[in-house]
C-alpha cells in the first residue's frame, strides 16, 4: 500500500518568544528572548509530518520570508508550489512563557499577508486523501476545504483566538470535520463547559467524529464512538521552547496515518503515539531546529520509550 500524500494548510511565520529561563545558543552564550524566529502551524506541521509522508503546504508568505527556509522543507520532500509569496511582511507572532514552560500569554498576532489570502490550490491538490486544517483564520481552512474532492479524513486544529473571535465559522468547520485536535483550555472554551469527560461529549455532538484534546505535558486523550483513549507525553529532561508542539504532534499523527491510510480507532491510537514523540522532539530545541532532521526511525525509538511509560506486563 503506498503513503498517501498530506495537504496542510496553516500559517508560515516568524515568531518573537521570550522564556522564563535563559537557553544555550550556538556561540555558547545564552539568551531569554529571541526574534524572527521561522515557525508557524504549517511549517512545524509539514516539517512532522514529512517524516513519513509525502506533504503539500498551502500558505502564503510576504517577501521577507527567507528562501533557505523553503530549500530546507523541499529537501525533505515536501511540495511548496502551493506556498505564494506576495508583497507585504509575513505572519507574524510574539509569545511570552510562564515559568512552567507550559502556559504561555500571546503579546501580538498581525495578520500581515494573511489578512487578504485567498488559498486556491495548486493543480493536483485537491485530490489528496488526507487534509490537515492548520491553526489559522477558520474562513481559510473552510476556503480549502472547498477546494478538495471528498477527502478520505480531514484533521482540523484551531486555537482560542479563533474559538472566541470566529465561533460562527468554527461551527461550520466543525460539521465537515472528521478529528478535531485542541488543548484542554481550548475544549473548555469552545463548549462552555469545565469538565471535560463531558466538555467532549458536547464537542463531538457538534459534528467531529473524533476529538483529541492535548494536555500539554500530561500528554492527551482521544474521545470517539469507541471510547476514550489516554496517551502519556514523554518526560524530557531538557524541555526549551514548547512553540509548535500542537502543530509537530498533528503533523506526526496524520503522518503516520497516511502511511498506513486507514483511520479506525485502534490507527488512531497509533497515530497519537507518532503525534507525541514528533512533538518530543519540537520541544528540545528553539524553533523548527528539532524537526528539520526528523527521521521516522527516531520517531519509532521514542514510540518504544512511550509504550514502556504504560507497560504493566502480565499477571
Ligand atoms: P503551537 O505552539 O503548536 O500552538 O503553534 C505555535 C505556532 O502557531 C507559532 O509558530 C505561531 O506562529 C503560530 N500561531 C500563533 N497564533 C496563530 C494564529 N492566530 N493563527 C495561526 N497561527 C498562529
């Protein structure tokens, strides 16, 4: 059976992040804020999910988006034909960390180029099996969606900007969706409700068949028809920025289910597994850096390792 190909749409971006403690750069000295960062949900996505699958990247960057960065996702085999440059400033996203490394308060969101892109996708595009939804303006990811011929599973992220500003859009999204992947604050958010056995039960009756709620650190718990599934995250020594780690861990997991190309609760589970490791490694390093060498045998290895967190043997 061949890997089916992944199209992702979502932002391409340069970040401004500030941490609550000093890292290692490469001359040796340290620094707690760092600027003009490349990241955004489809380059982490893309980057995961390439690891095992072809990947097609439909996004729009303004002219001072560094080509090097484009060579890099090329020479892993991801298509950037669907990537248009325009006039203008990319993206762009300013956090700041609290001391947990977890939470973290966004400073600034400009839309840029983002603000008048229409996606319209490159030729071919429209057939691929699998449609990964990025983190970006729900209207967009509608606009994609319209473009492809039944897609055989469509993944669907999204953040709180997009769940307080957009909640009428999301709606519409959320009928069309077959796995909705969002943070345990987001899940609250988006159905009213704190907890969050029954948060999920009131988001999956709104259309998604599958919901993955992500719980930073503590890993994430998959709800379906079937029931629920929860899936440790790896405990890291050496954790140092946690941007994109949503975006790797979708991108790992459709990666994973695009190799195999069936989706039933037991690939699900999998998949997650792939979705954890891949955002392992995003996090033990500034920006995309973790990921631009993401192999599918690394990504194996740490799959052992979360497999062993849960292992109980035989009684
Ligand atoms: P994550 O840490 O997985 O939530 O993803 C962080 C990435 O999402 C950063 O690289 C940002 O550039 C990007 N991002 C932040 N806010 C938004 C937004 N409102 N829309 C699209 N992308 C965003």
């Amino acid at each position: 059976m061949q890997t089916k190909p992944i199209l992702i749409v979502g932002s391409m971006a340069f970040d401004d992040l500030e941490f609550p403690v000093p890292v290692r750069v490469a001359d040796g000295s340290t620094q707690t804020a760092f600027k003009d960062v490349v990241g955004g949900s489809a380059t982490y996505s893309a980057l995961a999910a390439s690891a095992f699958a072809p990947v097609r990247i439909v996004a729009v960057v303004g002219a001072d988006f560094p080509e090097p960065m484009l060579e890099v996702l090329r020479d892993r085999g991801i298509d950037t034909a669907g990537i248009e440059r325009t006039e203008g400033l990319t993206f762009r996203w300013k956090g700041r960390y609290h001391t947990d490394l977890v939470h973290r308060d966004t400073l600034d969101t400009q839309l840029n180029v983002f603000a008048n892109f229409r996606p319209r996708l490159a030729a071919g595009y429209g057939d691929s099996p699998l449609v990964l939804l990025g983190n970006i303006h729900p209207e967009l990811q509608l606009e994609v969606l319209e473009q492809t011929k039944n897609p055989e599973l469509v993944v669907v992220d999204t953040m709180n900007f997009w769940i307080t500003g957009e909640a009428k859009t999301l709606a519409k999204l959320l009928k069309r969706t077959d796995l909705l992947i969002i943070n345990d604050e987001e899940a609250r958010l988006l159905s009213g409700i704190h907890n969050l056995a029954r948060a999920a039960k009131d988001i999956l009756s709104r259309g998604p068949k599958g919901l993955i709620i992500k719980l930073g650190e503590h890993g994430s718990l998959y709800f379906d028809a079937e029931g629920i599934f929860a899936a440790p995250a790896l405990l890291l020594e050496h954790v140092v920025d946690p941007t994109g780690a949503g975006d790797s861990f979708a991108g790992g997991l459709l990666g994973y289910l695009a190799e195999r190309g069936t989706y039933d609760h037991g690939d699900l589970r999998r998949a997650i597994l792939r979705g954890t490791a891949a955002a392992s490694f995003c996090v033990e390093a500034v920006g995309t850096l973790g990921l631009e060498a993401l192999s599918r045998e690394q990504v194996a290895q740490r799959v052992e390792r979360i497999r062993h967190l849960t292992y109980v043997g035989e009684k």
